[in-house]
C-alpha cells in the first residue's frame, strides 16, 4: 500500500495537531455489568470483546538519515523489521541509549527542531560533570525516524461499528496513516491520543501505519532528566464504538460536614457519541442507588445526594463501583468519596492535615526503557505500599493510567504531573534561565494543551490529591494559563515548584526542590524570605537524593514536618535507580552508549535497584515512613507517636524486645498526629540477644515491632538504646611482658603471619567518594585525602609493646598518628591517635584496615544488621549478624564507598577453620568488610568490575555521614568531623 507522507507538521510550531480526538477520561468499555465486574484489574485492558489491544509484534523500519525516508512510502516494498509495541527503539537493536540531563540534544532555537540535515554544534552550558560553556559538534546525529506498521482484522460484523485508536504513549510524536491515507497527527509523548478510525476502515485487512520522530516541536517541552527514549512506548488500543457508546464520564464529589456528620453528593458527567439513554449506578459496602436519564446534546449529568458513604484515603482506600450503562456499553469506574483543600497553611482530606509520605516515580525498566508491563507497574505500587509510602509524584508526566488505578485501590497518593519540562532553555539567556518557553506566549496552546490532556484523562481518580504543572520549566504566563484551566475544572490544589523562580513564588501550595533543613523550618515557622511560602501549605517535591549510597540525613526532616503543620511532607528523589540492563546482567548508564553528551551516573538515584531489589535507600525511607514511632523516655517509659492521619494506633500490635530476653506485646490507642506515653515492662522471657561481651558491658536496649493487625505485615522494627556501652573488663586486657605466638608488630602495624597484614594504606582517612560525596558540579573534596605519603618518624619497642608514629602528608593537611601496640592476655591491644598537623575542614574517616586472604569468607559480627552511617543508621538494628564477605558491600550500580556497619561490638572472621576477632574496647566501632581494597574500589564503573581480591577488614573510629550532596544539601555538621580535633580508636585483636 502506498502512502503520501506529512514531513512538515511534526517540525511546524503551528501545528500541535491533526484530527486528534479531543482529551477524556481513560476507562475500558464491555458489553455488560457482568462482563465488567469479570475482569480483574491489570487485565481490565485486554479483557473486553469491545477493546483490542494492538500491542504485539509490529513491522518496523528505522531511518537514520531522516532524508531517506521517501515522500511516498509503498509498504509493501520495505524491507521490515520486527520489533515489540509498546518498547522503544533503542532498547530493541536501533539508535541507542542516550542519557541527558538537563539539555536538549539538539541546538537550543525554539520553535526550530533539526529535520533532515545533521545535528548542527550544540551550546552547552554544563556537561560531564562540570559547569561552563561548551560547544559540542555530534557526528550522525539526525533527527532519527521510526516507521511502524501492523495490520488488523475487521469481520463484516465488526464494520457495522467504528473504530478508535487509542496510543497511550508515544515519543514524539504520532503520524498516523490508515489503509492509504493519513488519519492524523498529535504530540505530547506521555499524553494519550486518540484518532477516530471509522471512516478509514475495511473489512478484511486494515494497515496501520505510524510515523514517529525523535524529536518533533513538542519535544521542547519534553527535556526531564531520563533517557531520551523514543517509539511507541505503551500500549494500542482499538475500540469498537456505536452511536451508543460511552465517550467521556466524570465525577465531581461533594463533602458536606454538618454536625459532625458527613455526607457526600455525587454529580456524573456522561457524554455518548449520539444521543441516548444513560444510566447510572452507584454500588458498593452495603449502598446501591442509580439513576437514569436521556442525554441531551450527547451529555447528561446525574446526581446522587445525601450519601452516607466511607471516605476515601490513601490509609482507607475505599471504592465504590460506578456503572455507567447505555444500550450497548457498561463502563465500570472506580469511585472514591474524598475532599483535597487548602486550609490556610494545612493540607486537609477529608477535612483532616496530611503528611505526605511520598517518592518520585518514574516510569523506566532496564529491559525496555519507558515501557513497562501491568505486573511491573503493579510491583512498583505494592512495592510503595510496602515501605510505607503513601504519595506518588508521577514525575514528571503521566504515568500509565494503570499505575493511577492501582493507587486508587491500594491506596496512594497522586501528584499527577503534566508531560512538560523545559530544563534545557536555561542556555537560551544570560543570565540561564529554564523559563523562556514558559514566559513565550506563543507556546501557551502547548501548555495548555499538556494540562487539558493530563485533566481530562485522569480526572476519574480519587487518587490524585493535586495537578502539577510539570517540572523545571521555569515561571511565566503559559504556567499560568494552566493553572487557570486545572482550577477552572477541579477542585484540587494545584502544585508547580517551578513557581518559586518567578515572581508568582507558589500555587496553591508552596514548592521546593532540596532545600536545607534550616529552610524548611523556617518556611514552616512562617519566616521565610519568600513571602508566599508563609501562608500556604509547604510540599517538597524532591528532597533526599537517593543516588548511590544514600540518602543520609532524612529524618532530621521528618522530625521537622511532624512538628509544623504547615509542612506537608514531601517525596523522596526517585524510586528506581534507571539504567540499561544487558545480557549477563551488567547493567550501564549515562555515557556508556557512546552518547556524544551526557550526565554519566545521574540517571542512577533510586531507592530500588533497576530490578527494584530494595537498596539501604528503600530501608530508610521505610523507616522514615513508619507510621508509628516509638522513643524510649526513661525507666520503663515510652512514648508512642501516631504518625497517620487516619489510622487509630490500635490498629497496630507493639512488640517490645529487650537485649536481655524481656518481651511484651501491646496495643496503643494514640490517635492520628498525637502522641501518648506508655509504661512498658517485660511480660514474658524470650531469648537474650546479647553475646559474652555484652554481658560484661551491661549494654542493653530494647527493639520494638510494630505490625498491622488485621494482616500481621510488619510495618517497622526501631531499637533504642538503654544504656550507654561501658569498656570491657579489666581480665582479657591485663598487660602482657610479650606478645603472644602468632603475631609480629613492625613498622606497618600487626601482622598474623599466613592469616592477617595491614593493607597497602593501613590507616584510612577518607572514605572511597559515594556519589553524594560529590556536589552537583562533580567536585569530590573527599578525594583530597586519597593517596597520602606515609612516612614512619618512629618505632619504640617496649616490654610487650610498640609504638609506631606515622606522618600522613596531604597536599592541604597533615596528620601524626600515634599507634601503641599492646601484649594483653586476650590478645594485642591496638590504640590510635590521630592529632593534626595542618589543614582545616573535615576528616571523612579515622580508621584502619587489614588484608586477609579471601578464603576468609565468614563474618560474625554484632553491630548494626544492615548498611548504615551517622546520618542514616536508624534503619539497621544492633544485632548479631553472620554473613559472608559478599553480603558486607551493596550492588550499587557504580560502585564506590558501601556497606559501612555502625555501632559493632566486635566482628570475627573465619575461613572455616581459624578465627580472627576485632572487639570494641572504649567506645563501638565502624566496621567495613569488602572483597576488594580501596585503591582498586576507586577504579571501578559497573558491578562487574567488583572482582574478589581479597578479604579488607576496616575498623573505624568514624566516617561521615552521607547526606544528599549530589543534588541537595550535604552532610549536616552534626555528622562530620573537624579535622583538628584529636581522635582515638582502639580495640582488642584476637585470634585462635
Ligand atoms: C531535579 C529534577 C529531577 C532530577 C533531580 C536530580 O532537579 O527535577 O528531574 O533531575 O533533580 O536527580
């Protein structure tokens, strides 16, 4: 079949579209109730005789050179291939992989877009890791076009309906042929587009041809920090319609408190495709009414009032069914009765302030990019169910309307956030500014049009508590004009952080993206500079970037959003970690496809690996999340913090576990967002915890378990510590005239011949970087302490003991560490002091290390179970832990600094047969097990890079804490050390 192709529209700033249908409500029609109600969930798409799902095995060409692409296609002449719909196109053999950022890649000359000539030099204003202006001139590059064809089926019987085609996402942009003929053209990649089929079809064989660019005028409002993906991305849906079918349903709930009494009134929209009859009826929990009447200019609204209904909440997830019926259709909704406002500076459901508990979702998988299948949808919403996430901001554009679903039934929720970002226009100006597009009055059609689409498609859902204008495209009148329009035909709170760089500030609720504590507090006290954050309510959009090891430091936000009612919480930066998954399992990231610009590892900032394993990340956040929190107050006193809005304590069980073998189990009846104080005592007798070291401590602490109820999941597990930990007892320390057989003392410190020697770098002040050691630019001041010149000023032999003094010289610093090695009937006693010379600032790390062989597999230890750092230690409990080697770092997709162990009592080694043991002797220590050393950890680039060299068994007086310096604040001082204080580590080594 030959086709005449469009090559202008997609490049023509006059044109957003052609013959799109307008924007609805996403829903998927059946013949009938029954047939509805069949189907679970997931399935609901592909499950009715009324809707095809087009997805599958399509022919598909690629044009490198945009100019090949003929002017009159005959498609029976292409030589196809086959790729998968939905996927995109460089995760299935064509283009590849390209990550960016914050810029286009192509030059920056809105409305202008490349079309067939080459990419020409693009002006940067950042790129690989660093700030400053720059020219790059891509080879190859074009703006690369994707033929796609299938064809389909039409029965004779079928013809007596029409047909629309339904793309739930596509990049860029769509143009649509049908059997010989263009059909239409739309953009807005994560925006649904819908084209009436009917007068294109034919019995028998129907082609489907679709055009879709990598870049199209659209795809200026499309410049979010991902991979930049192209092709049909998630499904295709064809529906069969009649003169009877349902084309658009909406709801408006209506709360109305009197007395203490709540009743809801309930209006829904219907519009059909020809006039008819509609009927409507409302189901669920004990409630049946319904409602009928005769459309008029194809719509009709019907009301329910007076209803007594249970509200909806992301703690409460009731739905109600709402079955919309004409003479050929049923559509089934799911109904949530529930009430978002703005109450001066609270956040209220349902007439209640909430705290928004929440994470940034993206919607990528390492096998295929932006598509994602039903179950790998409904993981990542159970997955946010799980750790005690309760809000999604969808950034930044639609999600699949099956992830909006879910969040309806489970109970999430939503800030549904248009497909718009214009990061990249910060090179258009000086000084840079992300807004020229949004203060450029000739895109408003644009913008407006992303907002209608995002409205009309998802305004079903009672789990979208507030419409985003997008992200990082600055302030102007085309944000404005959408903000009108969303509050023109809902309710809901709009929320735009990128308000806060115009003049405009805020939307209906204040915004920011990583602010430090300190600023939060004083929006939350009302004192911020910024007059608009005063008196509305305050959201993070982002804070706590997860990327690498991280995030540190979330709680001290959370202590802060607890105690200000304006501080409605905020969602963590981001959930998955996003990166290209290859056979054998490596996984790769920004630069590794060749791409001529990138932002290397910044793609990499989840809580969850790319397979959504959950990295320490997810553990904190969980633990941030916890929806009752415990503190120990004195004596057998507890207080017991309701951290929900809704939920009664009593819907938790508290399990309380002390070290020394005391349980008791109990229910709190604290209510939402209070507080009550508990007398706890032992009930029964389990088992102890503590080891022979602890006894002699007299260490004690309590954990406490709390679950739900009514299933038994756990929800989260918090340890306060009872007692500070005293040093051990004078016996196994008693002096020694010699050291004992097995070890030798010389200038590098202790070896035990054939079992354990200092490492190449003994003595470690800094830590390998992690990503958030780094700063937004790339800068990593910790690598400032790599690579000392050791130089060793003396060795004092004594009876039973050395010491050593070490000069560490750095190119800004200088230390003296002073090491006594001491006989002692256990073992010999190691004590460092580190005193500096010269420098200022922070020390990242006082520690020491030691190689054994990598037979030594087996770790004991009893110190925190989990990867742990001052500022991010609360998720892991002291325990005692017997692991391998492997299982002390984390698979971190770049690997660097990991797996650091706080508060350890003492940790043994063994290779099965002999056994090597660090125990505390003043104070806990850091403990760090990796299957590499440092020098060569600083190497590495992917996971498979983390070849096993040995067994490195670090002992630390301390490492900083994490925080979020790769896009946020950095470590707080309260987890840093001042490099000239003076520090001590000791411990006892053991060995039999
Ligand atoms: C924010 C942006 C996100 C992401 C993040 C860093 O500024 O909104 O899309 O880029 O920073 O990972």
């Amino acid at each position: 079949m030959r086709y005449e192709l469009d090559k202008v529209d997609y490049a023509d700033a006059r044109v957003l579209e052609v013959n799109r249908l307008p924007g609805r409500s996403y829903f998927v029609p059946y013949p009938d109730r029954a047939a509805a109600d069949a189907v679970a969930l997931e399935r609901r798409r592909y499950g009715s005789p009324l809707v095809r799902c087009l997805s599958g095995e399509w022919d598909f060409r690629f044009y490198p050179r945009p100019a090949e692409l003929p002017d009159e296609l005959d498609t029976d002449a292409v030589a196809w291939g086959r790729v998968t719909v939905p996927g995109c196109w460089q995760f299935q053999g064509y283009d590849r992989p390209f990550y960016v950022n914050l810029r286009y890649q192509f030059p920056f000359d809105p409305p202008r877009i490349p079309t067939t000539e080459p990419v020409g030099p693009v002006f940067s204003l950042m790129g690989e890791g660093s700030v400053g202006p720059r020219v790059y001139h891509p080879v190859d590059e074009y703006n690369f076009v994707g033929v796609y064809r299938t064809i389909f089926e039409l029965s004779p019987h079928e013809m007596a309906s029409g047909h629309i085609v339904s793309f739930l996402g596509v990049a860029s942009c769509i143009d649509l042929y049908c059997n010989g003929r263009r059909v239409g053209y739309a953009e807005g990649s994560h925006n649904t587009a819908e084209f009436n089929l009917t007068p294109f079809q034919r019995v028998g064989e129907n082609e489907l041809l679709v055009v879709v660019r990598r870049w199209c005028t659209g795809s200026y409002l499309e410049c979010q920090d991902m991979f930049r993906n192209n092709g049909i991305f998630r499904d295709v849906l064809l529906r069969e319609v009649t003169l009877s079918s349902v084309w658009d349903v909406s709801t408006t709930v209506r709360r109305e408190e009197r007395a203490g009494r709540v009743r809801y009134r309930l209006c829904v929209g219907v519009t059909l495709l020809d006039d008819g009859e509609a009927r409507v009826t409302l189901r669920g929990h004990g409630l049946e009414r319904t409602a009928a009447a005769s459309t008029h200019d194809r719509r009709v609204e019907l009301s329910f009032d007076g209803l007594d209904v249970r509200e909806w909440t992301a703690e409460t997830p009731a739905l109600y069914d709402l079955y919309v019926e004409t003479a050929s259709e049923c559509v089934r909704c799911r109904v949530g009765f529930r009430e978002v406002r703005v109450d001066g500076r609270r956040l209220l459901v349902n007439g209640r302030p909430v705290k928004l508990h929440g994470v940034n979702h993206h919607d990528t998988t390492p096998e295929a990019g932006y598509a994602m299948t039903p179950a790998q949808i409904e993981r990542d919403a159970l997955l946010c169910k799980r750790h005690n996430i309760d809000t999604i901001r969808t950034s930044h554009y639609p999600p699949d309307p099956l992830l909006l679903e879910l969040c309806d039934e489970l109970g999430v929720y939503v800030i549904d956030e248009a497909d718009l970002e214009t990061h990249g226009a910060l090179v258009g100006r000086v000084p840079p500014s992300h807004g020229r597009i949004t203060r450029d009055a000739r895109w408003r059609e644009r913008y407006l049009d992303r907002a209608d689409r995002l409205f009309e498609r998802d305004k079903l859902h009672p789990c979208v508590i507030m419409w985003s204008l997008g992200n990082e495209s600055g302030g102007g009148c085309n944000a404005d004009a959408m903000y009108e329009l969303l509050r023109s035909r809902s309710g809901l709170p709009v929320h735009y952080e990128g308000a806060i760089h115009s003049r405009r500030r805020a939307y209906d609720v204040g915004s920011e993206m990583y602010p430090t504590v300190e600023r939060v507090i004083s929006v939350g006290e009302g004192r911020s500079s910024v007059r608009r954050l005063n008196d509305r309510p305050y959201v993070l959009c982002e804070y706590a970037h997860a990327m690498g090891v991280g995030p540190g430091g979330i709680e001290d936000y959370w202590r802060q959003i607890y105690a200000h009612e304006a501080l409605a919480g905020g969602c963590v930066w981001e959930m998955a970690d996003h990166a290209v998954l290859h056979e054998g399992g490596g996984y790769t990231y920004g630069g590794d496809h060749g791409e001529w610009e990138h932002d290397g590892n910044f793609c990499c900032d989840g809580i969850f690996y790319p397979d959504r394993t959950p990295s320490t990340g997810a553990r904190v956040v969980r633990h941030a999340y916890r929806p009752l929190r415990v503190r120990h107050v004195g004596g057998d006193f507890f207080m017991v913090f309701n951290a929900t809005s809704f939920t009664p304590g009593d819907a938790f069980t508290l399990r309380f576990e002390w070290s020394d073998g005391g349980v008791a189990e109990l229910v709190c009846d604290v209510d939402p967002l209070r507080q009550q104080s508990l007398l706890v005592r032992p009930t029964a007798q389990g088992t102890a915890d503590e080891g022979e070291g602890l006894r002699r401590n007299r260490m004690r602490w309590v954990t406490v378990t709390v679950t739900r109820r009514e299933t038994g999941e756990e929800v989260s597990r918090e340890q306060m510590a009872l007692t500070e930990m005293a040093p051990l007892g004078a016996g196994p320390l008693e002096r020694r005239a010699a050291f004992p057989e097995g070890c030798e003392v010389g200038e590098k410190g202790l070896v035990l011949p054939g079992v354990m020697a200092p490492a190449a770098e003994p003595l470690l002040l800094t830590r390998v970087s992690t990503d958030n050691d780094r700063d937004l630019v790339g800068n990593r001041p910790l690598e400032e302490f790599y690579d000392a010149r050791r130089e060793v000023v003396g060795v004092v032999r004594g009876e039973g003991s050395v010491v050593v003094t070490t000069r560490l010289v750095l190119p800004r610093h200088q230390f003296l560490c002073v090491t006594t090695y001491e006989a002692v009937a256990a073992g010999v006693l190691v004590t460092a002091r580190l005193h500096c010379e010269r420098g200022r600032g922070d020390l990242p790390r006082f520690g020491m290390c030691y190689r054994l062989d990598p037979s030594w597999d087996e770790v004991d230890y009893l110190g925190r179970n989990g990867e742990s750092y001052r500022d991010m230690c609360e998720q892991a409990q002291v325990a005692r832990v017997s692991c391998r080697v492997g299982d002390m770092t984390e698979p971190n997709i770049r690997p660097q600094e990991s797996g650091n162990r706080m508060d350890c009592q003492y940790v043994r080694l063994s290779d099965g047969e002999r056994r090597v043991q660090i125990t505390a002797v003043s104070r806990p220590f850091e403990l760090g097990v990796k299957p590499y050393s440092d020098e060569e950890l600083r190497g590495m680039l992917h996971r498979e890079d983390e070849v096993r060299t040995g067994t490195y068994l670090t002992v630390q007086a301390f490492q900083m804490g994490i925080g979020t310096g790769s896009c946020g604040p950095a470590t707080r001082p309260e987890y840093r050390f001042d490099c000239r204080e003076d520090y001590e580590l000791s411990y006892l080594v053991s060995w039999e």
